[in-house]
C-alpha cells in the first residue's frame, strides 16, 4: 500500500481526503496546509504519492509542482482541485501532474487515480506526454488556446496519423469539460472529407461529455 502525503490548506478537505486514503488501505504519512516546504518534507518522508492542490492560500500549488518535478522527476503527484479551468488542469499536467481530481474528491475518483499511478504508471506517464506542444514524431501539435485545445494535424490523413490522433485524443479526455478543435495543414482541404475521417474520434470525444469542431 502507498505512502501519502496530503498538501490541502483546507482541514476539513484534509480530514476527509485522509480519511479516505485510509479506507482505501494507504497510509498517510504527511500533511502540509501549503507548499512551501513541499520539496525538503518529499526529500525526508519519501511518499509513494503526494496530493496537492493547486489553490492555496499561502503559496502557488503549481509552481511548488514545477519546483517538485525539477528536483524529483520520479515524484507521483495527484492533483486535487476545485478548479475546472482547462488551461489550469493542462498546465499541471504538462508540467508533470500524473493524474488530476477536481472536488469533491470521492472515494471512487481516488481509487480510480491510484489505480491509474500504480497499475498503469506507463500508460500514465505517456497521456503526461500527450501535453507537450511539439508532437515527438511531428504529426501533430496540440495548443491550448483560452481553455479550447486545438490539434494540428501536420500529415496528410493515413492510417498512422488518425492512430496518432486517436491516442493523443484518448490523453486528453481525463480533462472536464473538454473542448477540442481539429486544425488541417492544407487550408484548401475538403471539411466534409476530413469530418469523415475523423467522425470515430470526433464521436468518441462527444461520448466522453466534450465538444469538438473542425477549422480549416
């Protein structure tokens, strides 16, 4: 079972999250009301997990986050938050959140986020991945752009490219609400032939409660 330290300014957050992380069998090994010291208390408790919020009174959850990753890249960090601003929820991910809860936490959104840290830490780690802007194999680019996440299609439509986008997308739908926007590198292209390309992966991210559009 997993080590815990709790960064949560709000106690009664507190209390409940660590009541929770107990029922789920982990123990609670730390708690912060800030981050401040998070990066000395990580060096001398070395949890297996740290949740934090971003919104905190005395200090910035997402910079301590940055300071986190830079001194411990391997760190597990869960983000639990009241925000549901989507450039909030990409930046912590992109910065190296492994999974992201927006309150109330429940007992079902918990497990299900350590589930996804210790049964699939790979698969974690390559949805982290999904969030840098420069796509590795330079087929497409994802901006996000006031909250709206559009994806640059760089390639011609192929088998490969709509594989690529169909995993970049399946990164991207642990974000609530989630609005998408398809951008083609050929502005003459026929809108009608790239919909029907792209109609099961547009249709997947309805499913999911997301909106998404296409722009030429």
């Amino acid at each position: 079972m997993a080590k815990i330290l709790i960064v949560e300014d709000n106690i009664v957050v507190r209390k409940d999250l660590k009541k929770i992380i107990e029922s789920l069998g982990h123990t609670v090994i730390g708690e912060l009301e800030d981050s401040n010291n998070l990066v000395n208390l990580y060096q001398k408790l070395q949890p297996d997990i740290i949740t934090l919020d971003l919104v905190l009174k005395k200090s910035n959850g997402l910079d301590a986050l940055k300071k986190l990753k830079k001194n411990f890249p391997d760190s597990k960090v869960i983000i639990i938050s009241v925000t549901n601003n989507k450039k909030e929820i990409f930046d912590a991910l992109n910065f190296g959140a492994d999974y992201f809860i927006i309150k109330p936490i429940t007992e079902e959104k918990l497990r299900k986020a350590l589930n996804k840290i210790f049964i699939s830490p790979n698969k974690v780690s390559k949805i982290r991945n999904l969030y840098k802007k420069q796509d590795e194999e330079d087929i497409v680019e994802v901006y996000n752009i006031d909250g709206v996440l559009k994806i640059y299609i760089k390639k011609p439509i192929s088998g490969r490219v709509l594989e690529k986008i169909n995993k970049v997308v399946d990164g991207l739908l642990i974000i609530k609400p989630l609005k998408i926007v398809f951008t083609y590198f050929d502005n003459e292209h026929n809108i009608f032939a790239l919909k029907k390309s792209l109609n099961d992966i547009m249709l997947k991210i309805k499913r999911h409660g997301g909106d998404v559009d296409i722009e030429i």
